[in-house]
C-alpha cells in the first residue's frame, strides 16, 4: 500500500532486508515439495529479487515467481530463468552504457557501448509483435511526457506471459526533481492506473508493486482480450 509520506531505505537496511530474504527463501526451497528439484537460482540486491536458472515448463516459472514474491520485503522480482530449454529474449530500454544484465538487448536514443539499436522510445519499436520475454524500463519513463505509447509498444512485443519491469524514482523523492530531465512524476498508484485502462487498450496484470521510499518498482504482464482483470483482493496488495 502507498503512503503519503516515506523515508527512502538506507542502504544498511536494505543489505539487512537482503539478509533475512537469503534465509526466507532457503527455508521456503528446502521445505516446500513444489520447488524440491527446480534448479532455479535467488539473489536478492536491495529488495530485488533476481532469478536464474532453468525450469521445464511456464508452470515452474510462474510458481517461482509466485512464492518469491510474497515474501515481506521483496520490492519487485526480475527473472531470466530459461523455459523449456529457451533462453529469454531480454530488451533493455533506454539502457546507456549499463545494461541491467549481460545479454540484453540494448534500445537508446544515442549511441553507447551498450546499445545495440538506435531508437527514439517515444516512438514504435523496432520489434516484431509477441517475440519479447522481458522488457526493462528503468529509470526511462520519468523521461518522456506521454510514456503509454512506449508501454502500449511493450505490450505489443511482449509475449504472452512476458514482463515487463518498471522502476523510476518515486515522486516524493528528491531525485524525481533533481534531474531536469524529468518530465514526469510517478507513485505506485501510476502503476494501478496503467492497468485500470478503459476497454479498447492495452490491459495488463500487476505481478508486483513497490516503493522503497527512492524508486517505485513494477512487474507487469499482458493481459489479452478476453482475459480477466485481476480480481480486487490482488490489487489490494499493492495498491490504495
């Protein structure tokens, strides 16, 4: 739940809250028969969950993702695990010379090491539809006037059971003003208002939610037509 008023987390804290997820989730993986033999890897960075690894089917992949994210304290949960012997295809948005993983498909305005393509995100994509496992757009969306046309796009290439993952600096946060750059300001509720879109949009399904009193944070999946909206005890664990 978003509050009016927050204090961003130090960073001895989080390394804290990091700590006591390591244990959390090794407790849940030793115990629970339904992840007995799933090689799937956690590290936990400042709250973020990252996965890693191999499983046999979607299934084992959403129930991964599933249990990692309802343990207290995991802000958002950021997976590359390879499904069915595929490894994921990644796009990183507006990544400059620092791409969240190795291996990903870089996307920026201008020209850097890490870029591998060219391109004005306000714009279309130069990617064919439902061919995209996973989607970053961090620290991107902060910076563009109207970004639903770049979060429209990322529905578009998405595959079914992609994500897409958000994070931009929370709105009561001196960083979301101390750049000039910054046309736009964010809250979690941001996110509920992505996916509460009048029919006829592109509609998507909140996996997780959070502010760490700096960032907010975002994973979201495609919702297709005719698929249902996430029913309201869901949306009441991340949002007023």
């Amino acid at each position: 739940m978003v509050a009016l008023t927050r204090t961003a987390l130090a960073g001895e804290r989080l390394r804290a809250i990091d700590t006591y997820l390591d244990a959390a989730w090794a407790d849940l993986a030793k115990f629970d028969e339904r992840l007995q033999g799933v090689p799937v890897q956690v590290r936990f960075d400042r709250g973020v969950a990252h996965l890693q690894g191999r499983v046999a089917d979607h299934r084992e992949h959403r129930l991964v993702r599933q249990l990692v994210g309802r343990l207290d304290g995991v802000l958002a949960v950021w997976s590359g695990v390879a499904v069915g012997g595929r490894e994921p295809v990644v796009l990183d948005l507006g990544c400059g010379a620092a791409k969240q993983w190795p291996g990903n498909l870089g996307f920026d305005l201008r020209a850097a090491q890490g870029v591998d393509a060219v391109t004005d995100l306000s714009g279309s994509l130069p990617v064919r539809a439902d061919s995209v496992d996973v989607i970053f757009t961090v620290h991107i969306l902060e910076h563009l006037i109207d970004f639903l046309p770049l979060v429209d796009e990322c529905h578009r290439v998405l595959r079914p059971g992609g994500t897409l993952h958000v994070m931009s600096p929370w709105w009561g946060h001196p960083n979301a003003v101390a750049d000039p750059t910054h046309v736009r300001l964010l809250d979690v509720q941001t996110i509920k208002g992505i996916c509460a879109r009048p029919p006829g949009t592109p509609r998507w399904y909140p996996l997780h939610a959070g502010c760490d009193g700096a960032s907010i944070f975002a994973d979201l999946t495609p919702l297709a037509d005719g698929e249902p909206a996430p029913d309201p005890g869901h949306l009441a664990r991340f949002f007023d």
